[in-house]
C-alpha cells in the first residue's frame, strides 16, 4: 500500500502543478502586435500547450496601451497580471474567464473604460488590483463580488467609498491609500473579516467610531491625512499591531473624550493599605481579601507610589518621536492627578526620554468613618474602633515617557505591555525605520 502523503507533498504538487500552468511574458518590451502574434503562435501548437492549458499569465511590465482580441483563447485563466503597462481599458471580453486574482495596477484606465458589469466574476474573483490609475469614482461594478477578499484601488482620485461596502462581508484587506476620501462610512464596521485597511494619503478629518467594531484588524494606515481626533474606541482594537498616524494634527481632545469611573470603597480602602504599608496576615483577612489585596497593579507613573485593582484611568498621552511621530500611548494610571498636562513638554533635545511635570500636584485624602463600612472591610484598614481615621494619598509629581526601550520593571508591574510596529510607505517605494511603542 503506497504510503500517505504529507500535508507538505500536497503543497510542493500544487505549487509544481502552477508553475507548470504559468506563462510568464513580463518583463519582455512587447506591445499590442507582438502580443497578438505570440497568442497566434500559442494557439498553432500541436502538444498540449495551447492558450486553454495555461491558468496564470503574466504580462506585466510591458507597452501594452491595448489587449488582443485574440487573448480571449486563454479561456481557463485564474489569474491575470497586466499591471505596469500603458493600458487605458479593460475589454468586456476578459470578464468570461474564470479569474480569481486580477491585477491592472499602474496603467491608465479611467472610469467609462471598466467592463459595466463583473457579474461572471462574482463566483470566483477573491483578489482584484486596480490601483494607481485614473479612476475618479469608486467602482461599483466592485460591489459585485461577493467572494472577494483582496481590495486594492490605491492611487487614483475618487473621494467617497459607497456605503454598500459592508457586503463585501469576506474582505481580508482594503487598500485605499492615495485618493481624495473625505470621509469613511460607518458601514465598513461591518467588514468583520477585515485585518488590513489602509486608508493614508487622503482627505480624512475623522474616523468612523465603527472602527473598533474591526475586531480582526492588524494593520490600520491613517497618515498623511486631516485628523485632528480619533475615536476614544480605537484602543479595543486588540489585535492592532500596525499603527500609522504621522503628518496629522491630532489634538488631545482624544484624551479629554475619555470617561473615568469612581473607585469601590473596596478599593479605596485596599489602596490605602497598600500605599501606607498597612500590616495584614492571613490571620486577620479572609482568603479572598488577601487575594484581591495581592492583585494590585502599580501606577505607570514612576514618581507615583500608587496603585489601583479593578478601576484605573485609561490615559491615551500623545507622544512626539523625532519630529515626525505623534502616536498614542495608553497608559494605565491609578489617579487622574497623575495625567500628564501636555502643556509642560521640555525642549526637543530631549525627546527620546523626558520627564512632564504635573502643573500642581495635590494630596488625596480620604476621611473613611468606621460605622460605615462592613466587617471584612474594616479588618482590611486596620480600625479597631469607631474613630475616624485620615489617610493620605502620595501626590503625583511626575510622568516618564518611554522612547524605545522597556518599561522599568517591579515585581507589583502587573499590565499586559503590548508592541506596536509604526511603519510607513512612500511614494518613491523607501520605507521609514520601525519604532517599537510600549502600551502598557
């Protein structure tokens, strides 16, 4: 009995099998006329290699400003790249092949020059490049379909993207870069699927707040826009990883947006125990006091002795890096009073690592009475009697910024830190240095 193959054979036998399917004629010069001899000469063949065996053809990289009629013979096509030519239309002729990735990036093609429908494409179509022509309308012949994961239509001119764009419910990647959008519909929330939208070099002044809704999203490109807010629900994207926002006058109104809730009196009490070192032991506290007190989680605030257990401040500090990034932090905080005033910057030969000042820094007191709090809780502070007792917070002085490099590390640093790679693309094709950002 012949042994079973290997998930690894079946991928190497696929990948033979394409390459043998594969015409590749980029990269050759050629235009319209010997295009079309070369079809005529395929299609004379007497072994198996006519037009009809081949599914991957490459003609990119050429003079084509037109296609054949003749290129139609390759009728079982799944993948077609024209894209670097000079071609100013798509003929009708080229929807009845059964493609799957199409690329025309880089040419010329305008707006009436679009096949007026890609109904035959709806079953099969998961990628489609049509950037970097001259379109200046979304195409909605791209609504039709409904397999497609694979979006790119960078680099034309059109400013809206229609509202209908949430049935293009398979979408992995948006790519919309380097148009004149205005505005993104709140429609693309729906897009569930969707791990890359890259919507840099537009128009933009605001994003949709169904943005956070993206719960697979990776990637989200916003530079080179109008921003001046963001939607405070941007930082429950947790799968973010990629983050651009350079060259946008992003305010801190972001931060300001956001809603604080008041501490349990629980946790009041636990803070003031752990801040003053009030001695406990497992003779006096119950198991599940003494866990909840051993589960604080110290202010990010290095000047800042404080800590904080279930309720904190989630402080989002823009941050400039070289002049050239302004990114957003979170920053878990157990006070407002230790919120940076963006105001108090020091000069900017100290912008990889620099201490803000909080403008007036206050003592916190709480005047707890005994009467009023249970049992356990009372056990918890220490209080043996109904005398009022008065507890003081240490002030916030000051906040540290962290360029590159880790956080300062305690054995009470319990938040999750997460990295974020910042990495931008040019027009001319060079790519800026990767920054790794701490999110703690």
């Amino acid at each position: 009995m012949a042994a079973a193959m290997r998930p690894i054979d079946y991928l190497e036998q696929e990948l033979l099998e394409e390459h043998k399917r594969t015409l590749d004629l980029s990269y050759l010069g050629i235009d319209v006329r010997q295009l079309r001899d070369k079809i005529v000469r395929y299609s004379e063949r007497e072994d198996e290699k006519t037009p009809d065996f081949y599914q991957f053809l490459s003609l990119n990289n050429n003079h084509l400003y037109e296609l054949p009629n003749n290129l139609g013979a390759f009728r079982n096509l799944r993948s077609l790249d024209l894209s670097n030519n000079r071609l100013r239309s798509i003929p009708d002729f080229l929807v009845t092949m059964p493609l799957q990735a199409f690329s025309a990036k880089n040419n010329l093609i305008q707006d009436e020059n679009l096949p007026k429908s890609f109904g035959p494409w709806a079953e099969t179509m998961t990628e489609l490049n049509l950037g970097g022509n001259s379109l200046c309308f979304f195409p909605m012949q791209v609504l039709e379909l409904k397999k497609l994961e694979y979006l790119y239509l960078g680099s034309n001119s059109f400013t809206e993207v229609p509202r209908r764009i949430n049935i293009l419910t398979n979408l992995s990647t948006l790519c919309l870069g380097g148009n004149q959008i205005t505005d993104i519909p709140e429609s693309v929330g729906d897009l569930k699927d969707l791990e890359v939208l890259i919507v840099s070099d537009n128009q933009l002044e605001s994003l949709p707040s169904s943005i956070a809704d993206l719960n697979k999203l990776k990637t989200l490109q916003l530079h080179k826009n109008r921003l001046r807010t963001l939607p405070t629900e941007i930082i429950t994207l947790r799968c973010l990883s990629e983050l651009s926002l350079r060259d946008n006058p992003l305010v801190v109104k972001f931060v300001n947006d956001m809603t604080h809730n008041p501490a349990s009196l629980l946790e009041l009490a636990a803070r003031c125990i752990k801040v003053n070192d009030v001695p406990y032991n497992k003779n006096v506290l119950p198991s599940a006091l003494l866990y909840y007190l051993h589960s604080a989680h110290s202010c990010v605030n290095p000047r800042c002795n404080g800590v904080f257990f279930d309720t904190r401040i989630e402080h989002v500090k823009f941050v400039d890096f070289c002049g050239k990034y302004r990114v957003p932090l979170l920053q878990y905080l157990c006070s407002s009073k230790c919120v940076v005033n963006n105001s108090n910057l020091l000069p900017d030969d100290e912008k990889m690592r620099r201490d803000v000042a909080v403008s007036e820094p206050l003592n916190l007191h709480f005047l707890l009475s005994s009467s009023s709090l249970p049992f356990s809780e009372r056990r918890a502070l220490g209080i043996r009697s109904k005398e009022n007792i008065d507890l003081t917070c240490p002030p916030s002085a000051t906040l540290q910024d962290i360029g590159e490099g880790p956080l300062p590390e305690s054995p009470q640093n319990r938040y999750y830190t997460v990295i974020i790679s910042i990495q931008a693309d040019h027009m001319d094709g060079t790519e800026d240095e990767v920054l790794q950002l701490i999110l703690c």
